[in-house]
C-alpha cells in the first residue's frame, strides 16, 4: 500500500491539535512492511524511520523549460531568463508567473514590465492561487505563531539583507531577543528560510514577499541597522586595538553596502549615515578592496554638506586600492576643492599628499612634485612633524619616477633622519625600497638587495602584506634580470602569498610570473598566466597594466609561433644530419 500525505505541515505542526496522537499514527504506519508512506511538508519534523530528502530549486535548464511549457511563447528571451533567475529558479514562483503570463497573452517585453514594477505581487492567477496563500500558510502555524508576535519582525530582517544573517552575529544584531537561535532552528524547520555557508536566508521570492515594504516601519531593522553602524564607527588601521577584529566585514560587506544604499536613498539626512558611508569604505579599504555602488550617492550629495569630502576621500582610496588612479584623482580634485573653499589647511595637505601620489601612478610626475611640495610647505607651516615625514617621501619617490635619481636618493635619506626612533616605520619601509630601485638602477647590486630585505623585513615586523608584496615583487625582478631565475620564483611565489584580498596585486604577480615563464622559454606557462593577469587588469579597467599585458601576450604567442617555425625547419635538416653520419659511420 502506498499513503501519500501531501502538504502534511498541518497535521505535523507539533504544536498542532492532537499533535502528537497524529504524529504516533504516522510513526506507526512508517514502520509497516507493508506500507510505502510518502510525506511531503514544508515542516522537517517527521518521525525519525522516515528518509528525508531535501527538494532542491531547479536547475536553470529546468527552469527554462518548465516556465516555456507553461507560458507557450514561442521564442525564448533573454529577459525572460534574467527574471527566473532573480526568482532563484523556485519550482512554484516559475510556475506562477508562468500561468499569469499565459492567461494575459503578456509578451516577454509586456511580463518584463509587470515583474519591474510589481515584483512577487505578479505572482497570482485567475484561480486565487498565488506565492501569498503558500506563504502566509506557513506563518499561520501553530509552531510559527508559538514564536511569539516578533518573529514576523526577524523574518522580514533576515529577508531585508541580500546575504541573509550570518549565525556568527545573531547575538550582537539581536540582543533583545530571547531563544533567538532556537527560533531561527523553527524557522529552517518550517522551510521558510536555509542555512548557507553559515549565513541564515531565504529563496528570492520569500525574501521579497517578507521584506518590509518601507525598512523605517520595522522597528528591529533599525535596531539592526544602529548595531551595524556602532560596530562600523571603530577605527581601523593596521596596528591599532580592534583592526583584526574588524575583519567581520569581509563576510558582511554585501549587507551592509545595501543597508547604507536603502537608507541613504529614503533619507539622505539621516543622521550619522554618511560618515558610517565613510568609515564603510575605510573598513573595505584595509579589509576588502572592491569598488562599491554608493558612488553616484556620494557625489549627487550637495557640496556643503560636512560629510561629503570626507566620503569623495574614501571613495578615492578605494578607487586607487583597485588600481584604477584616474577615478582617484578625479574624487580627490573635488575633495581638494572643497577642502580649499573650506579653509581646512590639514585637510588640505592630506588630500593633495594623495592627488600627488594618483599623479605618480598616472606618469604626470611634475603635476606631482608640485603638490608634493605644496603638501610639505604647509605640513611645515602647522608643525606637524608626521606630515612632512610623508610628503617627503612621497616626494622622493616622484623625484626619481621623473629621472631625478640624485635627487630621490636624497630625499630619501633625508625621511630617514627625519623618523624618530622605532616610531612611523611605514615611510621608513617605502624610503629603504626607493634606495633598494635606486640602487638597482645605478647597477649597485649588493646596495640594492640590502635595502630590499631592510623594507621587507620592516614590513614583516609590521604585518604589512601590501609592502611585502612589493619587497618580494622587485626582488623577483632584481633576480630575474640576472638570469637568477630559481630565486626569482621563489620571492615571487612569497609575494603572491602576500596579495590578501588585494586583485591588482595578484595581477601584478602573476605578470611578472608570466614574464620569468617567458624567458625560460615556457611558453604555455607563460601564455597561461598573462591570461589570467589580462583577466584581472580588464575586471579592474585598469587600462595602462592592461595594455603592458597585452604587449606581453604578443610577445609569448610570437615566441609560440616563432619555436613551431623552428620545429618545422630545423628537425628535417636534424633527421638528415643524423642519417648521414649513421652512414659515413
């Protein structure tokens, strides 16, 4: 005999009526030999003899054609497809929108619109059947509503963050709310959310129907929102109290962008948003470098605004962590101008200390030099000894990217006397770097490793991957022009060890990793990690990398194309050879 109880959350619901002389029939009947019992039921809790599987969303392929069988269109769209996605392929969602659309004859153009303007609400056809019902039967559950009145509440929070909840945080995002993880195990129970790479979220269509519509009206979103922003407000900086802590961001960052986007866009007035804004970026900046969505927010802020050129600052760090230095020097301009109107001599300093460095990169080393120089006048005007130490450095390394060597190696050597004691040990890593190229460049071999392992091990003291990175880096170069190539590889496998959550690096890396390939002849080694170097620069948009990759690549498929030729001609005249002397001999 086979017993099919389909849609059994009701008479399963543990808290139901006669729960539990209901659960000890179904118990009974699993144990039969005779009975075959199938259950389906949003609610997991079936008697333990039972096999339980989970029924997975479809795959894409799936989705397409059981949403095409149902709607009967005869083309397949591209938008159309885009839709089922966002819907995260749900068996029931698919099948919804797909009998709306055929019931109205909607053509993909016509359902694109509804989806845009309506989202989840599209889902309801003529027969009263609609995602609503199926959901809204599962929050009026015995087990749900034993949760309490703010369990709704949480649910619409988990719903309002793209990543969901990592478990991890329950406790500091929700203090108030007692049992909160045993709540959060009923609701994976009643299949109204899944737990996923340690976050707790939900299906698309879910997390639309139960996000709140206006997130100011959710009284536990903005508790949420304010326990975020207090944990953003700690200051970051390698080396200080709390840095290492703050790595939360690396698995939080998607929801929290999304969390400032909202926000933002209901109220750009809202209190201390924009400097949380600020100190998201910094957090992003020595966490997780990526470019962000809050910049057009940013910059459509009014300039009077005390927040803005603080925002357009990070914004310009972040730009440049990613290696794209135009877009840098353009925020940092506007930041400088306001600044100036402001008549904020520090701020002033600071901003054109960063302009004068997005000018090294972008090769207008002159335009540098003089804002270099006019960063360190007025440091010195202030009397703020910290200052000048950067901009003289800074300096240096202008004055040698403009072929001013002796100049450089001056200027340098001029930061090291100025740093007091064992204190500001990052100018003092750059200055031993810039002698170590210096060095390099006048042919001083031995000068040149010196200062390379001084930076690297001051780097090492220190913690600081990114200046590892580039002691490791040019001693793979310094080693690599000498034909040294095995210790070449091996300060540039430790510098590719040292590109943590850093793109640009690691592009970086594997260039030069391509080009040691390269003149070991290795071809589709070389050719293989150029690739993925172009991958990288082209994702970043970083033109000028890119174009330097892309002549390499030439190079590596003309010395493909160069030792093929070399096969052909030379092997017959080989084979020859030997047959020749085979017969003399």
């Amino acid at each position: 005999m086979v017993i099919v109880l389909d849609n059994a959350e009701s008479i399963l619901d543990p808290q139901g009526t006669n729960a539990r002389e209901i659960y000890g029939i179904v118990e009974e009947l699993s144990q039969l030999e005779t009975v075959c019992l199938c259950i389906t039921s949003c609610v997991s809790a079936v008697p333990p003899e039972c096999e339980t599987l989970d029924i997975p969303i479809l795959s894409a392929e799936a989705a397409h054609d059981a949403f095409y069988r149902i709607y009967k269109f005869r083309e397949r769209s591209d938008l159309i497809n885009n839709i089922l996605e966002r819907l995260d392929f749900h068996p029931l969602s698919i099948t919804l929108l797909a009998t709306v659309a055929h019931h109205n004859k909607w053509t993909p153009d016509r359902l694109t619109r509804e989806w845009e303007s309506r989202q989840t609400d599209v889902l309801q056809t003529g027969h009263s059947k609609t995602l609503a019902v199926t959901i809204e039967l599962s929050l009026a559950s015995l087990m749900f509503r034993e949760l309490g009145r703010g369990a709704r509440g949480l649910l619409g929070v988990v719903a309002f963050f793209p990543q969901g909840i990592n478990e991890n945080n329950i406790d500091w995002l929700f203090p108030t709310i007692s049992n909160r993880a045993n709540i959060f195990d009923k609701f994976c129970i009643l299949s109204l959310t899944y737990r996923n790479n340690g976050s707790i979220t939900m299906l698309a269509p879910l997390r639309d129907y139960l996000c709140p519509k206006d997130p100011r009206s959710s009284p536990l979103l903005c508790a949420t929102k304010e326990h975020y922003f207090t944990r953003l407000s700690v200051s970051v900086c390698p080396g200080t109290p709390g840095f290492e802590e703050a790595r939360w961001i690396v698995s939080e960052d998607v929801n929290v962008e999304h969390l400032l986007n909202v926000f933002i866009s209901i109220d750009a007035e809202l209190g201390d948003i924009w400097d949380t804004c600020a100190h998201f970026m910094e957090h992003l900046l020595w966490h997780k470098r990526r470019s962000v969505v809050l910049g057009p927010k940013i910059e459509g802020l009014w300039d009077y605004h005390p927040s803005k050129p603080r925002c357009l600052f990070e914004l310009s760090r972040l730009s440049k962590s990613v290696g794209n230095q135009a877009e840098s020097k353009r925020l940092l301009t506007h930041a400088l101008k306001l600044y100036r109107e402001w008549g904020d001599d520090h701020r002033v300093a600071e901003v054109l200390r960063f302009l004068c460095i997005a000018n090294q990169q972008l090769g207008l080393y002159e335009e540098g030099i003089s804002q270099a120089e006019e960063a360190l006048e007025i440091h010195k005007r202030l009397g703020h000894v910290v200052g000048q130490i950067q901009c003289s450095k800074d300096l240096a390394w202008l004055l040698y990217k403009d072929s001013q060597v002796d100049a450089a190696e001056e200027a340098a050597f001029r930061v090291i006397n100025l740093v007091p004691g064992k204190f500001h040990q990052s100018p003092l890593c750059e200055c031993h770097r810039l002698l170590g190229e210096i060095y390099r460049l006048k042919g001083e071999r031995e000068k040149a490793i010196h200062h390379f392992e001084t930076s690297l091990r001051i780097a090492s003291s220190s913690g600081w991957h990114e200046k590892q990175f580039l002691a490791h880096r040019l001693l793979a170069e310094l080693f690599r022009d000498e034909e040294r190539f095995d210790d070449a590889q091996v300060q540039i496998e430790q510098a590719k060890s040292h590109t943590v959550n850093n793109a640009y690096n690691l592009g970086c890396a594997m260039e030069v990793q391509a080009d040691l390939w390269y003149r070991q002849r290795r071809f589709d080694e070389a050719k293989s990690e150029v690739l993925r170097a172009v991958g990288i620069y082209e994702k970043l948009g970083v033109a000028k990398d890119l174009e330097r990759c892309v002549r390499l690549l030439r190079e590596i498929d003309e010395g493909i194309k160069n030792g093929k030729l070399l096969e052909t001609v030379l092997l017959p005249a080989c084979i020859e050879s030997a047959v020749s002397a085979q017969g003399t001999r």
